[in-house]
C-alpha cells in the first residue's frame, strides 16, 4: 500500500512538475521506474522515459519487459540499431508475441522486409486466435512490399479477429485496409471501408506502435 501510495504521489508531481529528482538510495521499485517511464514515453519525454528504465534495468538485468521498453523508446526515436539490440536481449530472456511483433516493425522501417515478415509470422503463430494486432502488421508489411492480396487476407483476418468493444483497434485495421484499395485501384471496396469508418465513431487512435 505505501509503495502504492508513493507512486500515486509521484504521478501527481510528475504531471505538474515534469521531473522527479530523487536523492539518496533509490526508494522506488522495478514496476515503479516501468510506471513512470512509460508515463514519460507517452508524453514524448522519451531521454527521461529511457532514464527511469535504465533505474528498473539496474534493478533487475534480467526483466524481458524492461528491454522490451527501452526498444520500444528507441524505435520511436528512430535509433534503429539500439531498439533492435534491446529488442533482441528481450527476446533472449522470454519469448513473446509483442517482441517479434515489435522487431518486425523495427526492420520493416529499416527496408528488411523479409526479415520483418519473418518476425512477425513467428508472432501470429505464438498468439493463437488473439493476434489481430500482430496480423494488422503483417498486412502492412505486405502492403508495403506490394503483395496487395496477401495484405487484404491479414487485415481481413486481423478485422475478424478483433473483439467487441475495441472500435479504435478495427479503425486502424480499416484504414489500412481502406490505403490497400486505394493503392490497388478497387475504389468501390476502398468506399465501402470509408463508410465503415464513419460508423464505427472510434476514439483518437493512432496508427502504428
């Protein structure tokens, strides 16, 4: 409750003050500097983000999820080679479907499709039925590579796989769907979309990661 409690405070400082200085022994926890990175991640503070994961990853060295967020920072920054080392030591410690996904998008920026196919097939076939998120990458990969009917098969796969109660998740597979049709000159399907678009009324979303 008091560590709870601390960071309760902390996010209100955070939020006013923009930065936390703490002297003496580190008081905060692995999932506490986690918290405020990402708090820091979202709010593009990405050298204060890297900081607080840095305090986790001295905490624990062997955490995959810290790794995981230090390349996630990283990758939005676009210093590729470090978001794929980070990337890679997350990989290294445990195995997920958001890692692969995540490095696929990485070398997908990087010109490597095929390796960025490579990893991102690898995290379709670890989530099972759940990975409408991973399929929507794939079906940007292949869109970008040009492979128009393997693309419209991942994003309709991805559209079907989305649960109730996710419209910002299905407009941003729709839009992309929708970039598709538009590319590949089947502007009645790209129509259709747009209109599907304008009556899921989604939350702000945002496209990619």
């Amino acid at each position: 409750m008091k560590r709870l409690t601390l960071f309760f405070i902390l996010s209100v400082i955070l939020s006013s003050c923009g930065v936390i200085k703490v002297a003496g022994p580190d008081p905060l926890s692995l999932n506490e500097h986690m918290r405020l990175g990402a708090i820091y991640e979202s709010q593009g503070k990405y050298d204060l983000a890297l900081r607080e994961y840095d305090s986790a990853k001295s905490i624990d060295t062997k955490e995959a999820n810290v790794y995981f967020a230090i390349g996630n920072v990283y990758l939005r920054m676009k210093e590729y080679p470090k978001a794929e080392k980070s990337y890679g030591r997350a990989i290294e410690l445990r195995e997920a479907p958001e890692f692969y996904n995540n490095l696929g998008w990485l070398l997908m920026e990087k010109g490597d499709m095929e390796g960025a196919r490579s990893m991102v097939e690898k995290a379709v076939r670890m989530s099972g039925e759940g990975g409408y998120s991973y399929l929507d990458t794939l079906g940007v990969i292949q869109l970008r590579a040009g492979e128009y009917e393997a693309a419209e098969g991942s994003f309709l796969k991805a559209a079907d796989a989305v649960p109730a109660g996710r419209p910002g998740a299905l407009a941003e597979i729709y839009s992309h769907l929708g970039e598709l049709y538009e590319k590949s000159g089947k502007l009645e399907k790209a129509s259709v979309i747009e209109e599907k678009l304008k009556a899921i009324k989604a939350p702000e979303w945002k496209e990619g990661l």
